[in-house]
C-alpha cells in the first residue's frame, strides 16, 4: 500500500501569485522611521547605488494586480511611513507634508502700511456729492446735442502751413481728360465715356442711355462745339489743349445748358417761354426766369446745424449776401432756425440725395437751386479756405470759400450762367484763386430781376470785417445768445455755492 505523501502548507496566502510571493519590498530611496533601520537601509550595498543618482520614471510604476495590497511608497504599517530625503533628492516629485504658514493674514483692504496718513481716503461730506450731481446735470442740460455728421474742412491761413502738414490730395476727379489730347472723330479712345457723361451733366448731350462708348462719335464733336463757344475758345470740335485745359477746371454743379436751349454767349434777347433762358448781354436766368417774390425782400438764411461752423466761417457767408444786398433793394438776415430759413446752407459729401452727388476733391464744388427752393449745397471734401490769403497757399486743391459762395448766391436769386470770364457767374474756377467782386454783367442781370439798390454808387464793395461782426445781415445789432448767458449765471451761482 503506497503511502499518499502530505503537501506542506503554503507559507503565503494562496490567493497571491506566485511571482508576488517571493518579491521582495520594493527598494525606494526613502528613509524609515526608525534610526537603526535607516541605517541598515543606506548601508544596504544593493541600495547604495540607487542613492547616488534619482531613479528614472520614464517607464510607469508597477503596481499590484491585488486591490487590496497598498501602494509601493507606503508599508502597511502606519508607523514604517515613508517620507522622502530632502536633502539627497531636492527634485523628486513626491508629495510630502507642507509646513504650516505661521506669517499673520494681511487684509487685502488694510492700506494704511503704504499710505501716509495725509494721503488716505476721509469720510465724502453728502452735501459735496449732492453739488457734484448738481453741476453735472446743469452742464449735460446745458450742452448741446450731439452731432451725427462731420463737420465742413476748413484751412484757417492756409498759407502759413508747413508743406508737411497739408492734407494729402488725390488726383482731382477731372484730371484724366488730358490724356485725351488730340482726339478728334472718328477715334477710339478708353475714358471717352467718361468725357460723355461730364458733357451730359451740364447739358451738352441730350438725355440718352448712361451706356456710353468710348468712340469719338457726332454727338461728342457737336459737344465739343457748343463747349468751346461757351467758353469762348475756337470751335473746331477737336480736343485741343485749351479745350482740355477749361474741362479740367473746377467749377459750379449746376449745368450751362437745360433743355436743349442755351444763351451764354449769344449776346442777344431770345423769348421769356419756360424752355429758354433770356439773355440779355451775356447774363442768363433759369428756364421761366424765376425770382423771390416782390413781398419778400428780406430773405432769411441758416446753417446745417450738423456741420458746426465757426463764426469765422459764417462771416465768410455774410459777406458773401452782402455783396448782393449792395446792389439790390434785397436784405439777408441769418436765423438759427434752419427749417424755417428761405436759404438753406450746408455741407455734403458724395450722394446726398438731391439727385447731384458730389464727387471728391475738386471737380464741382458747389450747386444751388433757382429761387424760391433756396437750396445751397457745398462739397464737404474740399479744402475751403475761409480766412487768409488762398492764392498764396502751398496746397494746390485750395479753395477760397467766399468766391464760392458769391457765384451760389446768385443762382439762388435766379441768375444763369454768363461767358463773361471776369463775372462772378463765370461757370469755372481755378484753385487758389480769389474772385468776389460783382462784374457789370452780374449788376445787370441782378437788377433786371429785383431793380437797382437807391443807396448803390457803382462799387460792389463790401462792408469791413468789424463793421460785420458788430452787426447782422440786416443792419440789427447782434446781441449775446441766450445759451451763453444761461450758462455765465449757472457758472456764477455755482461758484458762490462752492464759497
């Protein structure tokens, strides 16, 4: 009978792996509690190599695949805990217990350590916080209301300006045409569209479809003829440099020709029907010869409150009607109620909806309605001069204000476009050129419509710079506004508050 041999007891759990049974404890460079073991510890030969240098954690830790063994870094026992040496191994990430901050807590609103006593916050007095909100309700009632368009551009003493300040001009909008020197019919040109739409502008082509072609066609040559006998220059048909060189200049919006019919050079009398001018020497009138009625002589005119000119540039205005006033029995009188005006001022830029854009620097500068519309419009992209001496300015797209407005004021009193270069209804300006005293076709187109002024001596002279400050376009007095006086008595009891 064979005997059935015992087996042994396993010395560890039988629900261990084998390979863990036999594993030693892992060998980390920590430290025991225990002096006689730390000691024995880094004696150890197999662990003296491993303090030498950090180990490598590039490669993941192995852990056991029991859940309920502990972590390597920690024996089961709770008083064997691991801490790390410092000292050997600064760098080790391995979480340690953090020292205790033992510095009193500093309140993040105690600042009297930084700030001198002089210097720190006193209690606010109420009665001061009640001025406060006082004065600043009066000064937001007070100020006026904001602007929702630019204001016009304005060269104050333009000849006093460094070159380098000046305002960096594009090409004016004409320019182009020179480069068609030369053309006569019969030719191709590129751009020649272009020089059909200006001529259909100021009504030189009948209406037709805004295609144009760039051919040198009839139409464009009979143009060209009627543009050259306006201008009194030779009527040959051609592009020829005089010709070009009156194109380019820049002049008033409103067109030389309306319906078919013009008289700016005829020198002669033609009908009073709707669809003519009446001529009379070279002056003109719009078709039907419109005029203010013979009830209203005193015309009033205002500024578009949005452009916010200056006093200095409103005075370039009066001046301007009293250059009408003193030769007809009429008066202007400036008001600040724009809606209710008879004339209408201001500045625009581009499209502004009254069927004449603007089209930038230079070009046409300016357009006014045939009474009683009383509509006058400015470009507001131009460099208008109003005060000091344009024709000594360094910018060459400088434009004197007032010369403009002379010409625009006597479209607004009814009065056509004239041939005569030396008359203020001359069509064309040149930059840099100041041009404000009434020729004797001007005084005589005037006073075919309105008669003569009793007071008038033959001189369109207009009154001196201070006579005009102290008084307004009709002779008053100015006095203070009332938005200013309001604001010197708020002002005043506001400081005896304050006292």
């Amino acid at each position: 009978m064979t005997r059935r041999r015992r087996r042994r007891r396993p010395l560890f759990p039988p629900t261990l792996p084998q390979k863990q049974r036999r594993r030693p404890p892992p060998q980390l460079p920590y430290t025991l509690s225990h002096p006689r073991k730390v000691r024995q510890h880094e004696s150890s030969p197999r662990n003296k190599s491993k303090l030498e240098a950090p180990p490598s954690f590039s490669s993941p830790v192995r852990r056991s695949h029991d859940p309920r063994r502990r972590p390597p870094f920690f024996y089961p026992a709770p008083d064997r805990r691991l801490r790390p040496v410092s000292s050997q191994f600064p760098s080790l990430p391995f979480p340690h217990k953090r020292r205790p901050d033992l510095s009193p807590p500093i309140s993040s609103f105690d600042l009297s350590f930084s700030i001198p006593p002089a210097l720190q916050l006193q209690p606010i007095d109420m009665r001061f916080l009640q001025l406060l909100a006082t004065v600043v309700v009066v000064c937001l009632a007070l100020a006026p209301p904001p602007s929702a368009s630019v204001s016009a551009f304005f060269l104050p003493n333009i000849s006093s300006i460094p070159p380098s300040l000046l305002p960096n001009v594009s090409s004016p909008a004409w320019n182009a045409f020179r480069n068609f020197s030369g053309c006569h019919a019969g030719e191709r040109r590129d751009g020649l569209a272009n020089l059909k739409k200006y001529f259909r502008y100021f009504g030189y082509i009948p209406e037709t479809p805004s295609n144009f072609t760039d051919d040198f066609d009839d139409a464009l040559a009979s143009a060209i003829k009627t543009y050259q006998h306006n201008f009194n220059l030779e009527p040959t048909g051609q592009l020829d440099d005089a010709t070009l060189t009156q194109l380019v200049r820049p002049r008033c919006g409103n067109p030389d020709i309306v319906n078919g019919s013009t008289a700016m050079n005829s020198g002669k009398a033609e009908s009073l029907s709707a669809t003519h001018f009446h001529a009379v020497g070279h002056y003109t009138f719009f078709p039907g010869t419109p005029r203010w009625p013979d009830g209203k002589s005193d015309l009033t005119y205002a500024f578009l409150p949005a452009n916010q000119l200056s006093d200095d540039e409103k005075a370039v205005f009066s001046r301007a009607f009293q250059r009408w006033a003193a030769v007809t029995p009429l008066t202007f009188t400036a008001t600040d109620s724009y809606t209710a005006a008879d004339i209408k001022i201001g500045f625009f830029s581009g499209d502004h909806g009254d069927g004449e854009a603007f089209d930038g620097v230079l070009g046409t500068l300016a357009h006014a309605f045939s009474p009683p519309s009383g509509r006058f419009h400015l470009d507001l992209d131009e460099n208008w001069v109003a005060t000091g001496d344009v024709t000594t300015s360094s910018l060459s797209s400088a434009v004197d204000l007032e010369s403009v407005a002379v010409h625009e004021i006597g479209h607004l009193l009814g009065l056509g476009h004239s041939s005569v270069e030396e008359s203020i209804m001359y069509p064309t300006i040149t930059s840099r050129t100041k041009k404000v005293d009434l020729a004797t076709d001007d005084v005589q187109g005037i006073q075919v419509l309105y008669g003569g002024n009793p007071n008038y001596n033959g001189s369109s002279s207009t009154p001196s710079t201070s006579q005009e400050r102290e008084t307004s376009d009709g002779g008053e007095p100015r006095a203070p506004g009332p938005r200013w006086a309001g604001r010197a008595i708020v002002a005043v009891g506001l400081g005896m508050l304050l006292l």
